[in-house]
C-alpha cells in the first residue's frame, strides 16, 4: 500500500461531475432569465424617482449573475484540471479575481445607490 494521495480523477467521475455542472448552469440560466423579466415589468411599473432604485437593484442582479457564472466557470475549469497542482492554481487565480470583482461591484453599487439617493430628495 502506498502513502499517495491519487492526483488523477477517474474519467467517468470527470464525465459526471461535468454534466452536473452543466445542468446546474443551465437551471441558474432559466432562474436568472425569470428573475430579469420580473425585474423589467418592475421597471415598466416604476416612476421616474425610482429610476436609480432601479439602477442599484438592476446592478445588484448583475453582480450576483457574474459571481455565478464565474463559479460555474471554476467548476468546469476544477473538473477538467489534470493534478492537485492545477487545482490549487486555478483556485487562486478564481480568488483573486472575485476580490477585484468585489471591490469594483462595492464601488459601482455604492455610486448606484447614491445616485438613487439623490433622485429620491
């Protein structure tokens, strides 16, 4: 017996969790394209002093879609990664650009609310 830890993922384990991660995509896709429609018959129903309500809320929607949609890019990138080595790099790399998205969203969402802010006096 060996002391080991295996680096190589079997291919069916691979095949599974890729179409796991597939399917999960394209449920969040149908869930997001719910979520924007509800939001443009808000927007349809909102007066002008809620323009940059809806400017933050429609920013906010977009941030959580990115963040998704760039976890979803991770996992498939993760499932298709040939050793720990690759794993633990594109784990980084997925950090480290989720704290640049995350510090430009507080800044954009920050500026978005206020805007509305100003637009409700």
């Amino acid at each position: 017996m060996t002391n080991e830890f295996p680096t190589q993922i079997p291919p069916e384990m691979r095949e599974f969790a890729g179409r796991s991660v597939a399917q999960a995509r394209k449920a969040f896709e149908g869930f997001i394209g719910a979520v924007q429609k509800t939001a443009s018959g808000v927007d349809a129903a909102a007066g002008g002093a809620q323009m940059g309500v809806k400017d933050a809320g429609a920013k906010a929607v977009a941030f959580a879609e990115k963040s998704v949609t760039s976890a979803f890019d991770l996992a498939e990138k993760l499932v298709n990664a040939k050793d720990v080595q690759e794993v633990l790099a594109l784990q980084t790399a997925y950090v480290q650009q989720q704290m640049a998205a995350v510090q430009e969203q507080a800044r954009e969402l920050g500026d978005a609310v206020q805007k509305a802010a100003g637009h409700n006096k």
